[in-house]
C-alpha cells in the first residue's frame, strides 16, 4: 500500500495565465516542502496541458510525484507518477489498464456509496469530498463535513485524501477525522511555499 504525504498541493492551471507562473508557483510548493502535485487543468486543449505538463516535470519532477488529472494518456507521454480521476471521467480500471500497475491511481468519491464501489477497484487512494464548502468547481457535490470524512474512514483501509474547502485552520480537524492527507487550492495560492510549510506545521 501506498503512503500519501499528509499535504496534496493541487496545481490548477484555471489560477495562472502563463505556463511560467505555474511552473514557479509548483517550485515554490516544492522548496515549501511539497512532495506530491496534482496537475489540473480543466480548459486547456491537449497540447497546452502537454506542454504545461513536461514543464513541470522538468521543474520539479526530481523532487516531488506528479499525478495528472483525468488524462491517463498525458499522464504517459509526459511521464508523470499517476493519474486521478473523477466519478464523471475514464473509469478508474480503463484508467488502470492504461497507466499500467507502477503508477498510482487516484479516484474521487462524494458519498458512501461511491466509496464503498472505490473500494472494490485497483485504486491505490480514494480522494473524498467536498469536506468543506468550496469554490473551485462550478458545481459542487454536496458537502460531506467530518463526519463524512469519519464515514468513509471505516468503509476502506486505503489511503483517504480529504478535499474541498481544506485550510489551515480546519486542517487538523480533517486529519483527526480519519483522512491520511488533504488536498489544497486555494490556500496554497498566495505566499505558495510559506503557506505549505504552514500546513506541514499544523499537520504533524
């Protein structure tokens, strides 16, 4: 079984209007203390999240995994670590029969059920949310809470990225419900790597 770091900084390309900017904003994550990023990148054609992709490889490749999100293909060709995927994307065993069983596999849950389902798959971590309310998809599943987060804890024995409206404030609170690691946005966007060293702190 894998171990996910305890901060799982999300890159989302939406946040940066130049490829530079998010390649800078990655390193700062990095030099933060970051050890795993996911890139995301929900309106961007093929060939700019490529080329956004090998950026970021190239950057911060050596230090940190790289998971990409939704494309298992991209995820190939600009060799990064895994791939996650969502309830509405590639399935996550077509996603598994495309990445091969070195990378990891991410898929995301929003209830119970979609947990419990998760759990029967190849999945190497289930990510669940929205915990908290959150501003960073135009519809959101509905919000989980702690309480969601302690649920989904005794349904599966793999490693539980919590997601959604995740802060240093409420962090702590998310880990102690019985998530191994939580997945950040927006707060990791201003001041990137003391906001991550931050986190670390909080999450020890």
């Amino acid at each position: 079984m894998i171990s996910v770091p305890r901060l799982y900084a999300i890159v989302d390309a939406a946040y940066f209007s130049a490829t530079k900017d998010l390649s800078a904003f990655a390193e700062e994550l990095v030099a933060g203390g970051c050890r795993l990023l996911q890139y995301r990148n929900k309106s961007g054609n093929a060939r700019l999240m490529l080329e956004q992709a090998r950026e970021l490889k190239q950057r911060v490749g050596g230090t940190a995994k790289l998971i990409m999100n939704d494309r298992a293909d991209l995820c190939l060709i600009a060799e990064f670590d895994g791939v996650h995927v969502g309830q509405n994307d590639l399935s996550a065993e077509s996603a598994r029969g495309i990445i091969g069983d070195g990378r990891w596999l991410g898929l995301s849950t929003h209830n119970p059920e979609q947990m419990r389902e998760a759990d029967r798959t190849s999945v190497d971590y289930l990510a669940l949310g929205p915990v908290f309310s959150t501003a960073s998809k135009e519809r959101p599943d509905p919000v989980v809470g702690i309480e969601g987060v302690r649920q989904a804890r005794r349904l599966t024995r793999r490693p539980l990225v919590a997601i959604g409206g995740i802060t240093r404030s409420n962090a702590a609170s998310v880990i102690a419900a019985g998530a191994d690691a939580v997945a950040v946005i927006s707060d990791l966007l201003r001041e990137p790597r003391k906001s991550a060293e931050e986190f670390f702190r909080v999450l020890r």
